[in-house]
C-alpha cells in the first residue's frame, strides 16, 4: 500500500515498468525547508543503486556548480520527477509522469522553495506544461503556479549536458550561481534581495 507524507514515497506500485526495472523508490534528499529545490527527470543507475539523486557524474557536476557558487549540497533539496528508475535510463513516459506528480507537487508544497530550478528539458516541459527550448531558455526565471502558491522557477541545461558538450559548463554553473543568488542562499547576506528587482 503506497504512503506519502508529502517528502517521501513507500511502496508505489503505479508504473508496472517502473516497478519492474526499480531496486528502490528514489526519495529527494536535502533540508524540508530549502531555499533551492532542483528538480531532476529521473533516477539512472547510480541513483537506483545508492538511493539518492543526482549521485552519478551528473551529481558531480552539480555538485561542483554549487561549490563553486558557494553553497554544499546538504543546503539544497534534491529531487526526481519520478522516483522510480525507467528501464535502460530512457526518458519517463507522459503517463509515469502524470503518476508521480501528484508526489512532485507534495514535495514542492511541503517544501516551499525560493527558487526552483529545472534541471534538463523534461521537467521543464513537465513543470511548465509547455515546450521548452532548453538550450535557448537555460537561464530565464518564470514565474508560474502550483496549486494556490506562484512559485519561480528557473531553467537549467541537465548537468549530463555538460559531458557530453563542454560549451555547456559554463551556461550550466552560471545558472547555478544565478538560483543560489536568486535564492539569497550565498553573497548578500542570506536575505535573498539581491537580484529579485530584475525579475
């Protein structure tokens, strides 16, 4: 029976593929209360194996943007738009997707972020609802809205990105220096003003 207290998931069993292709459900990690919540597609290899998000060479990537902008990532939240590893790492489908939301908007809920930053092309189009040219828009700020809470959400190339064209580094921990900034997280005293009049 599936349980959900509004951070971590137990024992879904919605996407039978999922399910099939999982050793564990993928829960976010990170504070409750984070400033910055990053919001991934999906567990791959490692992530299965571990438990965790983002803990492969992606998550090195990451980690290292945040180094670099000043923040560790015990300071940040970390999560999945699914918490279940699809099979041979391909992309969530419309429907895993639309399964797990309701998950994703708890957390997003219970969370409370400043800034939430999209890593990658699907949960940008996941979050917006819209097409998203990710390359072009890595970087924008938009301001939507889940539920009855506006929430800002900035765009980010997926840290993978970066591996696979180096042109990518620097757009990627730009934009990681722009959501710790945007979140006050680092550099203006925690009170998260410095940038927000420009948006």
């Amino acid at each position: 029976m599936e349980q959900f207290d509004g951070l971590c998931v137990q024992d879904c069993e919605r996407c039978p593929e999922l399910v099939d292709s999982r050793s564990r459900i993928v829960n976010g990690v990170g504070p409750d209360d984070a400033d910055l919540l990053f919001v991934g597609e999906g567990p791959g290899k490692n992530e299965d194996e571990q438990g965790e998000p983002f803990v492969g060479r992606s998550g090195s990537v990451l980690d290292d943007a945040l180094s670099e902008a000043g923040v560790l990532r015990e300071e940040v939240r970390i999560t999945n738009c699914v918490r279940c590893r699809p099979p041979e790492n391909r992309d969530p489908t419309k429907e895993e997707l639309a399964n797990c939301r309701g998950y994703l908007d708890g957390e997003i809920a219970a969370v409370e972020p400043d800034i939430l930053v999209t890593l990658g092309k699907v949960p940008s189009e996941h979050l917006l609802e819209r097409s998203v040219g990710i390359t072009s828009e890595a970087g924008d700020v938009v301001e939507t809205r889940f539920g009855d809470r506006s929430q800002r959400v900035l765009l980010s190339v997926h840290p993978a990105a970066t591996l696979y064209d180096r042109s990518q580094r620097e757009t990627f921990f730009e934009t990681i220096a722009e959501a710790v900034d945007l979140a006050g997280l680092a550099g203006d005293g925690g009170n998260g003003q410095s940038r927000l009049g420009e948006f």
